[in-house]
C-alpha cells in the first residue's frame, strides 16, 4: 500500500533552516578559517614555485591546485584532508542532536515524513560545502589570475569545474558516513569520535595497511622480486584494497582530471605504452573518462551510506 | 452522542519478544478530556505514538479522526497537535522563530503563520519572550511553547504526554489553566500523566495503564465505586434524635457510622449532602455542619494497585 502524499514534503524548509544554522555557527566559521588559511598558505607556495620556473606550461592555472613546495602539500591534498573534517563537523549530530534536545518527536508530528528530515538535513549539508568550497574555488582561481597574469583556457577552466564537482561529491561521502553515524549512534560525541576514528583510518593507516594485506592475500613472486618488479598479482591487490578508502578514490580522479598527461590510473605494461607520447596531454573528455569510474565509486558510496542511514533511521524509535 | 474521534481496538506493540501494549481498547469522544494515567514504563507513550503513526502498531487497529495513522499520517498528523514528553525547542532560536519553523512544516503561508504564531503566544501568556532565545526559557514557559504550537495548529486533537511533569506549582496550575480554556474551545484533549490530581483536575474520563493494559476507564466517580465500593463520604454534624436510622435510609447510602456522639460519616455513591440535610431537618435535628469528601484518584490509584498487589501475592502463594 503507498503512503499518501509525497515525502518530500517539508524538505525544503528543513533545507533552508539547516542551512541557515549551518551558515551561520561558530562550528562552520572555524572549519572554514582551517580550510582558507591552510589552502592560502599551500596556494601561496604553489604560485611562488610557478614564479620561479617560467616554463612553458599549457596549464598554469592546474598547475596552482597541484603543485607543491615542502614542507606544505599541494593544496588538493589538503582539501582531501580536511574536507572529511569539514563534512564529519557538518554531520555528526545532525539526528542524535536532535534526539537529544528532544526536538525530534515534536518535528516529526508535525505533517512531513521523516524523509523530509533526512533529505533536509544532508542537502543543508551538502549546500554548505559547495557554497564555501565554491567561494574558496572562486578565490583561488582568481588569486592565480591575479598572481600569474596569464587568463586560463576553455580547456582548463573545464577541468577546474570537474574538480570542483569532484570534490564536493568527495565531501558528499564523508557527510553521509557522519549523518549515518549520527543516526546509529545515540551520543554525538561517540559519533564525532567514531567518524574522526575512521577519517584517521582512511587518511593514516590505511594506506599503509593496504599493500601490507595485498601482500598477505597475493605473496610477491621471488622471479619477479629478482628483476626488481612488482608482482602484477599483488598490485592489482593493493589497489582494490586502498581504493576502498574514498580518499584514495579521490586522490586518483584528481590525477586524471588536475594534470592532463596522466594515461592510466593503475599499473600498465609496457606494450600498452607503445606508440604513446609520454608527458603529452590528454583530451578534457579522455581524462574525464579515466576518472569516471572513481568518480562513480564516490556516487555509489554516497548512495550506500546515506540508504543505510535512511533505513535506520525509518526504523527508528522517537521517543528520548 | 458525540463522534469518537480516536477509536483502538486490541491496540498492541511489541518490541522482539517484549509485548509493551497489550491490547487496549479505547474510545474518545469529541470535545472530551481523556486522561492517560499509570506508572512510568506502563505503555502510555508508546499507545500516543501508534496514534500519531510515530511508531508501529504490531497488532490490533486504530483510527484518529476516521483515518489510520500508519497509513495517513500527514492527514492525521496535520489535525493533531502533539506536546512530547520534555519538550525540547533549538534554544539558538527565538519563540517566534521557533514556533515559524513548526507554521513552515504544517505548510501555513507566511501571512497566517505570523498571525496565529501572534495569537498562539498570547494565549499562552509568552508574549513578553516572543523575541528571547529559547535557550534562555524556563521549563514551564518551555511547555508553554510547545502548548503554543499545539494551539497554532488549531489541532482538533491535542495529545499532551506528561504536560507538567517537573514544573513547580505555580506553573502546574497555570498550565492547568491553559488547558482548560483549551477545552473550552472544543477541543478533543488527550492527557497523559502520573500526576493524579492535575488529572483529576481536568479530566472528564480517565484510563489506568498496568503493565502495558488498561485496566479501569471511565470518569472519577465511576472508578471509585468499582475500587472503592463507595466513592463519597459526607459527614453529618448534628444533633438529634434518630438520625442514625433516618441517614442510613436515604438512598445511595450504604453505611453510616457514628463517629462521636453528634458526628456520622455516611458512604454513598454519589453526593447525598441534599437528602442528608433534608433527612436532619425532618428528624428536628439541629445540623451544625455538613461536609463531603469527593473520591480522589489518588485513593482509587492506590487501593487499586493495593489491592491487585495483594491478590497477585495470593496468587503466588
């Protein structure tokens, strides 16, 4: 039997006012300083390195979002690294929270379903992350024009709007993962902590347990060991195993999408080299198509975990 | 005869193995005060929930204004106004902003949402905090609040679970008040409580919860004649000549004792103060005082569960 009327209804308003709360926190403003100081100062690395070498490059404006100059990471592995934080801050008590303040059952008697909420509350999300990694994307576009002079092409600007969607889609992940968490777990603390526990897993260890395990599931083969060369067998291993990890999903889709002559995002024999020019660049449609798959994979995961906190929290009991 | 405006038959919720509502069967009438009474963790929660579709019913059928909450639940949900248990508001926001955030939800254009928001709060006397952070409110005007939104729905219905639970007296009598004048307007009250004489206060008609049943209903009076035997006692002061004998024939009561010489405490089912007075009169007698005692819930409440409690020892034995 259908329920009647439709269950969106009411996701709007929940949007807007969780948006505006978003917006408008204290949490919200700290996240947002973490992000922009961190990312000035790898920006501001970048560009000097740029100064200094006047090569030829078709494709200065990438050049800023990747480029790095130790001790600072580029600033695409900073946004890897702190969006998780940003996503997990925006999502870690969004339903305990209200559980325990006692507003939930009053919001749910009022007519809506809790689809509504849900949907509400990660758009709200999901909103507040595009808007400031827009603003921060707008800022550092504009400082590399104002920095290096040179006006980017139809090409890279193309590149640049993947990377941004991208990424926002990267941020989608983790914000499902901490609302999930955040309907599982009765305390948002144990949620905050649980989400941060796996962002540390995902950033930290595991890409360093993966080929630990891909070793242990497909032992290296001494012939190969004695030519110097990865067992075929356990790279393909090691792969699969760390592009678990949304991180390492999103790391690969930046490569394709941020320097063009990236061909492959995985091991290659040499005989699929042949004929290739190396360091030449890909077409925009090309690099887009070998980060299609991760980019998918990161779809999927938004998908999974926000399904599953969707189920749970349909079965869920209100009452405190 | 009024429209039963909520009607559950065999109403049951199970938790896994765990039966916490078992069975109950209930009527309300339109423009009735129903009250909900029996210990903590004795189902009372969880029977508003099924009525609100809030949570599943395992067994048995309900209907809420003529529709099923499981599966109309905005229809049901739209003429029903609910005040949980503690009641909680975003205490970042203010009253109206609060109160504007539920009008937004209900689907209320902006127009008539500032209005009844206005109307709500001045009924339930919060005016003067209308622009204050809810953080800042006390727990009293926090159930004022939440009575304000049930108010600005103009719900048909109005479930209230533990309305004045931890307020202080002061506060519990003017939320009593409150919703009185809530009745006064038609509305359907459904009040849930441990609390007894608040729902002696209010209450047309009361069910007491047991573990999950129901296991007494109907209005005080009735109650303390089923447990009590007799629910009034009046006590008779005066003088004269066979008043014992003339008291105890008057009917409705059934026993009379003389507690001192010119003081008789009668038993009756219902105020027999007029015959009383009539009967010392006639008799010649000089009455000097007349008084009843009305049946408290609380008496019922306990010599119930007294008297349960002793037959499930008995039984054990």
């Amino acid at each position: 039997m259908r329920r009647e009327g439709s269950p969106f209804q009411g996701t709007g308003t929940v949007l807007v006012k969780e948006l505006a709360d978003h917006l408008s926190s204290v949490r919200m403003r700290v996240l947002e300083w973490l992000i922009v100081l961190t990312a000035a100062a790898a920006l501001y690395g970048a560009i000097d390195t740029l100064r200094q070498s006047t090569a030829e490059d078709p494709f200065l404006l990438l050049r800023i979002f990747t480029v790095e100059r130790s001790p600072l990471p580029s600033f695409v592995t900073i946004l890897g690294f702190l969006i998780p934080l940003m996503a997990i801050g925006l999502g870690f008590d969004a339903i305990n929270g209200e559980h325990n303040r006692g507003t939930l059952s009053r919001i749910l008697s009022q007519p809506i379903y809790r689809d509504a909420l849900l949907a509400g509350k990660f758009l709200a999300g999901l909103g507040t992350i595009a808007i400031s990694l827009t603003a921060l994307w707008l800022l550092v576009v504009g400082l590399g024009l104002l920095l290096l002079g040179v006006p980017p092409g139809g090409e890279e600007v193309l590149r640049a709007l993947a990377f941004l969607c991208v990424t926002i889609l990267y941020a989608g992940v983790w914000l499902a993962l901490a609302m999930l968490l955040s309907v599982i777990l009765r305390s948002p603390a144990s949620a905050a902590l649980v989400a941060l526990g796996l962002w540390l897993l995902f950033m930290v260890l595991w890409p360093m347990l993966g080929p630990a395990l891909a070793q242990v599931i497909a032992p290296p083969d001494p012939q190969y060991a004695l030519l110097g060369l990865p067992t075929p067998e356990t790279l393909e291993w090691q792969q699969r195993l760390l592009r678990v990890s949304p991180n390492y999903l999103f790391g690969e889709a930046m490569l394709a999408i941020l320097s063009p002559s990236t061909r492959a995002l995985g091991p290659v024999f040499l005989e699929q080299l042949q004929g290739a020019v190396m360091g030449a660049p890909l077409p925009v449609l090309q690099s887009l198509m070998l980060a299609w798959p991760q980019t998918v994979g990161l779809i999927a995961a938004v998908i999974v975990l926000f399904t599953a906190g969707y189920v749970l929290f349909q079965r869920q009991e209100v009452r405190a | 005869m009024n429209p039963q405006v909520i009607s559950a038959h065999g109403l049951t919720k199970r938790y896994g193995q765990v039966e916490v509502v078992k069975g109950i069967d209930l009527e309300l009438a339109k423009g009735e005060t129903f009250g909900l009474l029996g210990p903590n963790g004795a189902g009372k929660t969880t029977t508003i929930l099924m009525m609100l579709g809030l949570t599943d019913i395992s067994a048995g059928e309900i209907r809420v204004l003529g529709h099923d909450p499981a599966r109309e639940p905005l229809t049901v949900k739209r003429r029903v106004g609910y005040l949980p248990d503690s009641v909680g508001f975003y205490e970042h926001l203010t009253a109206i902003e609060n109160l504007a955030y539920s009008g937004k939800l209900m689907g209320l254009s902006p127009q008539e949402r500032d209005r009844r928001i206005g109307a709500a709060l001045a009924r339930v006397r919060l005016t003067d905090a209308a622009g204050k952070k809810v953080g800042t409110f006390s727990r009293g005007m926090r159930q004022r609040l939440g009575l304000a939104e049930v108010i600005m729905k103009r719900a048909e219905i109005a479930i209230l679970d533990e309305p004045t639970s931890g307020l202080d007296p002061q506060s519990t009598l003017e939320f009593l008040d409150l919703i009185r004048e809530l009745k006064s307007d038609g509305v359907t009250i459904l009040l849930s409580s441990h609390l007894l004489d608040q729902v002696q206060r209010v209450c047309d008609r009361v069910a007491l919860f047991k573990d999950g049943r129901i296991v007494l209903a109907g209005s005080v009076g009735e109650l303390a004649r089923q447990v009590l035997g007799s629910g009034f006692s009046v006590e008779v002061e005066a003088e004269g000549e066979g008043l014992e004998a003339r008291l105890a024939a008057i009917s409705g009561v059934s026993s009379v004792r003389r507690t001192s010489p010119t003081c008789y405490r009668l038993s009756a089912d219902r105020d027999v103060r007029p015959d009383a007075a009539r009967a010392v009169v006639a008799a010649n007698g000089a009455l000097t005082r007349l008084s009843v005692d009305e049946p408290s819930l609380e008496a019922i409440y306990t010599r119930y569960f007294q008297q349960t409690d002793k037959t499930e020892v008995r039984d054990a034995a």
